[in-house]
C-alpha cells in the first residue's frame, strides 16, 4: 500500500455498527410491556437530557468516580423514564435493568453495509486491527454477538482506557497495544473532531466516514473521506 499501514483502529458506532431503531423506539417498547403509555419523541428528548446531564457529571461512563458503568447507564435510563412522566419506581428500575441488558446484544444493533467485507478484507492483507471506541465495557460482547469480534486484534473502550476520545492518550493506548508508530497507522471514524482530527493530532493517518454532501465544510482532503466504508479497500489497495 501506498500508505505503508500496518495498523487500523476502527470507531464502531455509526461506523460499523448502527442502532437498529431509535432510542426512544426501544424505551416505548420497554413502557408498552409494562402497560405504560410514553410517546417515542417524549422519550428520545427525555433520554439526551439525561445521557448530557449525567456526562457533565460523570465523564466516560463513571470511570474513576466510584460508579460501574452498568449503574451509569441505568441511572440514565430511569431519569429519561422520570422525565417523561413515569414515576413508578419499582416498574422504572426493572425496565432501566432491562434496556441495559437489551443494548448489549445484536437485538439492538445492526452492521452498517460493507463492514463486513471491509474488515475481511482487512486482515487478508495482513493489518493489525483494532477498534477504538468511546463505549462502555458491554462492546466486546456486542461486537461478538453481530459476528465482528473475531476481525480484531484488541478491543479498546474509553472505560478500558480512561480516556475519551478525542483524548490523545487513546490513540497513544492503541499504538502502544499494536506496537506500531503512528504513522504506521490509521483510524476510520465517522466523527471529525473524535475520530478524524483526534487520530491526525496524534500523528496517525485518518479516514472520515461520510455520506455525499454531509459536512463539506470540514478542512478534509477529499482522499481522506469515504462515503463508504468499501472505499477504504480502494485506497490501502492501491
């Protein structure tokens, strides 16, 4: 390759993996079950209020301040529920224990078109490969269960490592992992300032995951972005 890479570290949400309905869709369900009434978009409001609330408070899923991330996130989960109306304890926090245990499974989560085929495609040629996600300790069990797991070398997640992207010390955690100097590797996100400018500040090449017409605005040399995960091959195939 043109790029001599030897290493690749992927982001998984929105990259390789998408929710296969909106949050708000998922907390109905789990009301409807429950005989409860809450309207999707009631909920989803409810649920980003919550999940920047508890963020502002807790960085990186409660790491280092005495909280699992398991409680992080049903915490978040019965205040979306509170704010939305439902106040029944008991009922609010078997539905947040069950959501929590529903998102860590391919029930929720579907793989994003080509990933597959990229990823094999990958280590056909022999990359080390990676996956660097700011995501709680349920991601490898998520990454298994829709059938990507066994493409990667290491799974990194910002509670492993204690650090959120864009914190360089991720990307300097992932390097360190795969034994590689950071122009020997690359990142593949769908977020500019997390994945694409994170990766490049830390001397890493950088590919940004982006639909035709989506945030042109950004400082990316055209042969950075792909608007397809397959446009990779294409270019480390060169």
């Amino acid at each position: 390759a043109m790029l001599r890479l030897r290493l690749l570290t992927w982001d998984v949400k929105d990259t390789l993996l998408r929710l296969r309905q909106p949050v708000g869709q998922s907390y109905a369900a789990e009301a409807r079950a429950h005989g409860l009434q809450a309207q999707p978009e009631a909920l989803a409001q409810a649920f980003w209020e919550a999940y920047e609330a508890q963020s502002r408070l807790f960085p990186n899923y409660g790491r280092g301040r005495g909280l699992s991330s398991q409680q992080w996130w049903v915490d978040v989960v019965k205040q979306t529920f509170r704010l939305s109306g439902v106040h029944e304890e008991g009922v609010v926090t078997l539905m947040a224990e069950n959501l929590y245990h529903d998102f860590c499974s391919a029930r929720n989560w579907e793989v994003l078109p080509g990933a597959s085929e990229t990823l094999s495609r990958c280590c056909q040629h022999g990359f080390c490969m990676g996956v660097v996600s700011n995501f709680d300790n349920r991601l490898e069990n998520i990454l298994t269960q829709c059938s990507l797991r066994h493409h990667f070398d290491f799974i990194l997640t910002s509670e492993d490592a204690g650090f959120a992207k864009p914190d360089r010390r991720i990307f300097e955690k992932a390097l360190h992992l795969a034994g590689v100097a950071p122009e020997q590797a690359a990142h593949v996100g769908d977020d500019y300032t997390r994945d694409y400018r994170a990766a490049r500040a830390v001397g890493m090449h950088g590919f940004l995951l982006q639909a035709a017409g989506q945030g042109e605005e950004l400082e990316v040399p055209p042969e950075h972005i792909l608007p397809t995960l397959s446009h990779l091959l294409a270019l480390i195939e060169k």
